[in-house]
C-alpha cells in the first residue's frame, strides 16, 4: 500500500488570514478525488468545542455525525467533497484530558508526566488513529493559531517530530504568512514574515512552501527578497492576494507552482481542475445575477451565515447566476420596507431566540401571498409553519413554544423523548437525519430520491398534533422521519417556489453538488426575476 502523505498546514503574524482556507485549497489542489482526512488542532483548553459560545468563533458548523466544530470544516468539506469527522478536531483540552484519564488510571506505572515527551507523542498517536481508522491517500494537519502562541506548541512540535516518523518524501510544510501593503511607503513589507518563519525555524520546521497573504499579488522582487532571507528558493515564496471568490485560490496556487513543488517533494500525480476551473469562471462571470433577501440578524457577522451564502453561490455556479445577498435585519420589519429589498427571493435561516421573530414572519407572509421564492432553514421551516397556521389555519396566537410558552396553538414545540441518540449538546437534535420524501412532491424531484440526508441543529419540532390541519389547508409535509414521523421538509403547492425545511441543508453544499434546495430556490429566483417581477 502507498505511504500516507501528510500535509502540516501552520500560520503566522496574526490570526485571521484565512488558514482554513488554504488547507482547503491546497487540498483541492493536490487531492482531489483521493481519500482526504482533515485534522484540525486548536490550541484551547475546552474538551469539547461544541460547548463554546456558539458564535465566537462565527458560524457553528454541524458535521454529518452531529459534532459542531468552527467555519473550518465548512470549507474543508466544500473544497474537497468530503464529509468530516468530529474526532478529527483535536483540542488541546482533549490531548490532556485524554493524558491525565491514562495517568489516573495507572497506565504510566508512576513515570512522571511530562509536556516532552507524553504530551507530543499523545498529539503524534492522536493524529495517527485517525490514519489508522480512515486509510487516506493524504492527511491535512491544520494547526489553529499562530506558531509561537504557547497554547499550540505540542501541536507544532508534533508536526516537526512527525517528519522522521513518516520520512521526507511523506510530509509536506506549508506555512501560511502575511505581507502587509503599508501605504505610507507604498510598498509591502517583508519583515514581519521574515520574522515569522524565523520562529518557524527555530521550532525545527522548515516550510515546503510558503504562502503570503496580501491584499495585491507580490512582485518577483519582493519573492525574492523574502526567499533570500527566509532561506527558500524563490519559487517556494507563494502569493496569495485576496481574491473575489475563494474558489479561486486553488487555481491562484496552482498558477503560482504549488502543484509543481508538492509534485515534486511527494511524488504525486495531479488531479484534473478543469470543471472547477470552470465554475470559478462561472461565479467571477456569470450571466446574470440575482439578489437574495436573508432575513437574520442585523447585528450577526456574515460569517454567521458563512454556510448559507456559500451554499446560494455553488447553486447560482451551476446556473450560470451571480448572488447578491442583501442581509435584511427583522428586528424592524415593516412591510413598507419589502419595497426597498429589490430581492427576487427571500431567505430565513436558521436562528435561536426570540429577537427579530415577528419581523420574519412578516417577511414569509409576504413571501407566501406575493408568490416571492422563499427558502426556509430550520427556524425558517419553524416560522413558516407558525405564519401559515396564523394566517391560512385561522389558528390566532400560534406560535412557537420555544418564544411563547403559553400559546394557544403550539405549532412548534419540544417533543420529549426526542434526543435520545444525541449525547452531545444536551437537548438537541444534532447530525445527519434520513428523511422519506413524498412522492411527486417538488422536494422528491429536487433531490431525485426517495430519501434525503441532512444535517440538523436545533430543539423544536413541528407538533404533530397540527399535521393534519396543515396539509387540510394545502401545505404539503413533503419530508418526514420514517420512525417518528417528524417533519423534515414543506412545501406549498400553489407557490413557485415556497419550500422550507427542518435540517440545515446549506451544509451539504459543495461547490460541484449543489445542495438540491438551494438549486432549486436560486432557479425560482431566476425565474421570478425573469418574469420582470421583484420584491
Ligand atoms: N431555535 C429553533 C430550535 O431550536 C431553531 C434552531 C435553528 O434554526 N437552528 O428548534
């Protein structure tokens, strides 16, 4: 069997340059169609990131077995096709908590405990289960933080040791740095990288490639600079400007002979960028364009939607079609202002709390009544269901029990007994759920299946108790839980578009597969538009 190749993703200078990012490109580089895992290491203490504040470190990202991990995965699993696993989000909580669980227990017959070596081989063996376990062709070591943070250095060292543990040929460094523009002078500067991959360096890595963040590509002069006193060949200095998509930047490194350099350090054959080639060219020039409504939180960064605005762009790809989201705050909604929105469909995603509620609801009346393309995502599937049981069902007062706990009509509500299967994150439903899709319904002939698998995220159900007043009225349940017969997805017939759904489908979104719901949607806006309508 071929040797693993590992491929140590670090950053430096500071934070934030897009180091998710990178590794996803570099994956979609030099993997493509090959077995992929993705490690990411982050330097807390926490044991469990799905216990952190949701939003501090944007959006949640719920992965296929249910575990909610950072905005990273969303691009590893976009970039490469991949469905990631929550064990491969390594903590440092995890790495000491798992060390200290073995010394209780004996397993060190009384040796001291010590960063060097316990620490870094708990790291190494952690990093090489996941191997064990999953057989890549390439595993992606992503290392949080910047090298030199204390909180990520047993990660780092790991990655220096791991070197003569798999040999040369199978390792390959790339360390992601930033050349400032200082427009004082007029020209970037070299040194904070310079410093950078001196303390990189100093911890005994020495980078395959190093990639520059900055805001224009570098000029040959300034590579060479950097090569020179970074100790590199000039090829090996990468430029990686900001670019208008992220799809981009797998071509960017390509262009700037990345493939060439892990070619040659790891033997590999290339895959075949062509079509992703070709859908870059597509979202940099589309035919035409169309704007997106999506009804959030006016104070939430757009990272908190990072998933649902990649989701609209990979469908607008397919369609030849440009997304312009408008990011619409509900806390203040009226329905004067829906002819300022110049949208051709209306978006609610999902959300927690009772902050902007009423407002959303106002929207999806609007939505439902103006025949305007509505996509609903789990709080928008929720609503939805709360406007149509208002103002369809005559049901006065309906709500959701998560908003209003005394409602006459709790449309929406906790269904006890649900959460049996979800260890973590106490009371929710998390992670992939089957749902059987109804025949000739418009969500059956998006997904062409009998069944869809999607993601979910939340605590509140659809009350069974109304199911049957729903459909009377004419909303079709087009998706339910085979066992427990729960909602999955909505639909209104007489609508050209008025779809909704309980998971969160914008995680299953790849660049070259299209969420089915969100093709769907982007096509009715089109349509909308094309029709010479708009909101
Ligand atoms: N707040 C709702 C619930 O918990 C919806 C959650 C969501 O949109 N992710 O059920």
């Amino acid at each position: 069997m071929p040797d693993v190749k590992y491929v140590v993703v670090t950053g430096g200078v500071v934070s934030g340059l897009g180091k998710g990012c990178a590794t996803a490109a570099l994956g979609a580089l030099i993997a493509r169609n090959k077995k992929v895992v993705t490690i990411k290491c982050d330097g807390y203490l926490n044991v469990d990131p799905g216990t952190i504040n949701p939003y501090e470190h944007g959006e949640v990202y719920v992965l296929e077995d249910g575990g909610e991990v950072d905005m990273d995965f969303g691009h590893y699993e976009r970039f490469l096709n991949i469905n990631c696993k929550f064990s491969w989000n390594i903590t440092s909580g995890k790495i000491f908590n798992s060390l200290i669980t073995k010394e209780r227990k004996g397993e060190f017959l009384g040796k001291t405990i010590q960063i060097f070596p316990h620490v870094i081989d708990e790291v190494k063996q952690w990093w090489k289960r996941i191997v064990q376990e999953e057989q890549p062709d390439f595993c992606f070591i992503e290392i949080g933080g910047t090298v030199g943070d204390c909180e990520n250095f047993w990660f780092v060292e790991a990655a220096r040791q791991l070197r003569s543990d798999v040999g040369n040929n199978n390792i390959f460094y790339a360390h992601l740095t930033y050349v400032p523009f200082l427009p004082s002078v007029g020209e970037p500067k070299t040194k904070p990288a310079q410093r950078d991959v001196a303390l990189l360096r100093e911890k005994g890595i020495i980078p395959d490639v190093l990639l520059c963040r900055s805001t224009t590509p570098l000029e040959d002069k300034i590579k060479s600079k950097l090569a020179l006193f970074c100790n590199l060949e000039s090829r090996q200095v990468v430029s990686v400007p900001d670019v208008k998509t992220i799809y981009e930047l797998p071509l960017v490194l390509k262009r700037d002979g990345v493939l060439a350099i892990v070619q040659e350090k790891l033997a590999i054959s290339a895959g075949d960028l062509t079509r992703w080639e070709k859908l870059v060219t597509t979202i940099l020039n589309p035919h035409d364009r169309v704007t997106i409504a999506l009804c959030g939180k006016y104070t939430d960064l757009r990272d908190s939607y990072a998933s649902v605005v990649e989701a609209l762009v990979h469908a607008g790809a397919h369609l030849n079609c440009g997304i312009d989201v408008t990011l619409v705050e509900t806390t203040s909604v009226a329905a004067e202002q829906f002819a300022d929105l110049h949208a051709h469909g209306i978006l609610v995603p999902g959300g927690f709390g009772s902050r902007g509620v009423e407002g959303k609801i106002t929207i999806i009346q609007h939505a439902r009544e103006k025949r305007i393309p509505y996509l609903g995502i789990c709080l928008g599937l929720q609503l939805a269901v709360i406007e149509f049981a208002r103002n369809v069902c005559g049901l006065a007062g309906a709500n959701t029990t998560e908003i209003d706990q005394n409602t006459p009509h709790p449309v929406v509500t906790f269904l006890p007994g649900q959460t049996e299967h979800t260890a973590k994150g106490g009371t929710m439903r998390l992670g992939a759920c089957t749902s059987q899709l109804v025949q000739e319904s418009l969500v059956a002939h998006l997904y062409q299946k009998e069944t869809a698998v999607e993601r979910h995220r939340h605590r509140y159900e659809v009350n069974p108790a109304y199911h049957r007043q729903f459909t009377t009225h004419g909303m079709v349940l087009s998706g339910l839980t085979p066992e427990k017969q729960l909602v999955e997805f909505i639909e209104l017939p007489n609508h050209p578009y008025f779809v909704a759904t309980q998971a969160h489908n914008e995680f299953t979104s790849r660049l070259e597969q299209p969420n089915p719901l969100f093709l769907g949607f982007v096509q009715a806006a089109l349509a909308y538009k094309k029709a010479g309508r708009i909101l």
